[in-house]
C-alpha cells in the first residue's frame, strides 16, 4: 500500500495533511501536536521516575534512559500505542506500525548525533521510525533533541560502509566518523525545542542525538518509542555481517493493558511464523 491508499486514509483516525507528509518526505522529520492527555503524561513521568533507581536520585547525571518501560509502567505502553500515532503512521507508511521499543529520559542525554538504522534496519530498507515525545516543556536550556534535516537522505551506512567492524565496541568509532559525514556534507542541526505534549516523528536514516545541557539543574522528561511496521525482516545492523545479517525477531508491543505473554519471550527464539502465529492468537498482531 502506498500513502495515497484510500484503505489506509479510511483506517486512520489521525488524519495528517498533505504538507505534513510532504514535510515529513523532504525534511525527514515531522513536529506534531497529537492533542496527548496531559494527565497521562504526568502519570508517566511519575511512574517511571523510581525505575531509574537509587543512582539517579543521588546523581540525576549518572542515569539517562531506562529501556522498555512499557513492561512495567502501563502508562508508557498506553503512550507506545496511542491510536492518533498509530494512525499518522500508517499514513506515513502505508503499512501497519509495529512499536517494539520505549526508552525514557529524566534528562538530555548529550549523545553524538547517530542514525536509528545503524541499530534497526528492515528489509526492504526504511521502515522504521522513532517517536519522540516532550513530557514536559523542552527548550534550548535543558538538551533538546538535536536533528540534521534532510540528512535522511544519505545513504544508509552500515559499519563496514565507515571502515568498521561490527559490534557495540566500536560504537563511539562510528560516531566520530558519523561526525565527519556531517561536516563532509555541510549538514546543519536544528533543535528539537517542543511544548510539553508535543512530538517528532523522525526517519529511521536521520541523523539525531542529545544537544548540551546548558542547565544541568533541570530535567527533560521525555519519551521515545521505536516502530518496525508489517511485511518486512528486521536485523541490527550494528551486529551485522556482509552477508550474516543478525536478524530480529518480529514483536509488537501489547495493545492491550491486560496482555499476559511468555516470560522468556523476549529471549527465546523462534521462526519468524512462529512468533506472528503466537502474536496474532493473543490479539496482539494484525
């Protein structure tokens, strides 16, 4: 299905506008107000808060993300599967999103600028985005996002392609050069700066990081979830071989708040039909 699909437009109930599709193909980003209960993202911010742990409440600085919080706190799942989200991104893609991943920040993370596809990448290439969402007001102060637009347009570079070997110790290397691409290219940042409530969907091949915190006295709550969408093989690239690709398995983060899976599903592996057959029977997989 393509964008332009009346079955996708007539499933969506998150209508987006032309021009925002069109911002979304040429700048490879898109801000966006999806009208969030301010209640929910308070209940988020205050939930996750003690899964950061004791280091964060003595030194906010040590800790600045915690993964997959959708497991424990049903408000951030609920935000992951958000239905006007849901729906923007079918319109985007034209093809059912399957969000896999949350992370959660207390504060900005000052992290090098880095494309998503060097850690999820799909076949076929570019089905995959991240949603980032301000739960409280971000300005130039607290380490808004840091974007390079139209940066998505690049090639995608896997770690080869930069003169690497695969795998996380070579992370910061790739970074550096990723440094070089930016300057190679005269690419230049913007800011993410966002009211408390808004949200940027970005491109899996955008070139995105932390800004500096200018303030370091203040917090920058924040969300992000990460979607694969249907009818593709997803891998880690950063794990990756030519030709032995790392593959994922396929999952999709509960829709429903009652779910009850596995408790080894996140580590037991299974054939690609296997799993959508297991998804598909708890109502969790279109």
């Amino acid at each position: 299905m393509s964008i332009e699909d009346p079955a996708v437009v007539a499933n969506t109930g998150f209508a987006l506008s032309p021009e925002q599709l069109t911002a979304f193909s040429d700048q490879g980003l898109l801000k966006i107000d999806f009208g969030f209960d301010q209640q929910l993202l308070d209940q988020i911010v205050a939930e996750v808060q003690p899964l950061y742990g004791s280091a964060y409440v003595e030194n906010p600085l040590s800790v600045t993300r915690y993964q997959d919080g959708w497991k424990q706190v049903d408000a951030v799942r609920q935000l992951a599967v958000h239905d006007s989200v849901l729906s923007a991104l079918r319109m985007l893609m034209g093809r059912e999103p399957l969000p896999f991943q949350t992370l959660n920040f207390p504060v900005g993370t000052s992290q090098y600028p880095h494309s998503d596809s060097i850690h999820f990448h799909t076949v076929p290439v570019g089905f995959m985005v991240g949603v980032w969402v301000a739960l409280e007001k971000i300005d130039a102060e607290n380490g808004p996002l840091i974007y390079y637009p139209q940066s998505h347009k690049l090639p995608y570079y896997s770690m080869q392609d930069l003169g690497l070997g695969p795998g996380y110790s070579n992370y910061h290397a790739y970074e550096l050069r990723i440094q070089d691409l930016i300057a190679e290219h005269g690419l230049q940042p913007e800011l993410g700066i966002l009211e408390k409530g808004e949200a940027i969907i970005w491109h899996a091949n955008l070139l995105h990081g932390g800004a500096d915190r200018k303030d370091i006295t203040r917090s920058r709550h924040s969300q992000v979830t990460h979607y694969f969408f249907e009818n593709c093989r997803y891998y880690t690239p950063m794990e990756s071989r030519p030709g032995k690709l790392r593959y994922r398995e396929p999952f999709r983060i509960p829709s429903r708040s009652d779910f009850s899976l596995p408790p080894d599903i996140s580590t037991r592996p299974l054939p690609f039909r296997a799993v959508a057959k297991l998804l598909r029977s708890l109502g969790l997989h279109n």
